[in-house]
C-alpha cells in the first residue's frame, strides 16, 4: 500500500469520526422517571394496633 492511500484513508477515518462525534451530541438519554410511592400513616395508633 503506497503512502497516499494510507493518508486518505486516514484522513476517511478522522472525517468519519469527527462527523460522528459532531452529529451524535444531539442524542441525549431519556430521563428516568420518579416512580410515584404513596404513604399512608395514621394518625394516632397505639402498640396494640401494631402487633
């Protein structure tokens, strides 16, 4: 493989990846979503209610 071929391809090769790298910041992960977690608590109950 002669000298100019190997530099375009190297050059191929670092366009490929600056293209790739410029156009892929848009690309974000979706957020997670909180899951909804409800807690009820009483108001007033005593040890006997508990065991």
């Amino acid at each position: 493989m002669d000298k100019r071929a190997n530099m375009c391809r190297c050059l191929a090769g670092r366009l490929l990846l600056t293209y790739a790298v410029m156009t892929g910041g848009g690309f974000r992960a979706q957020e997670a979503i909180k899951p909804n977690i409800l807690v009820i608590m009483g108001d007033d109950i005593g040890w006997e209610n508990v065991c």
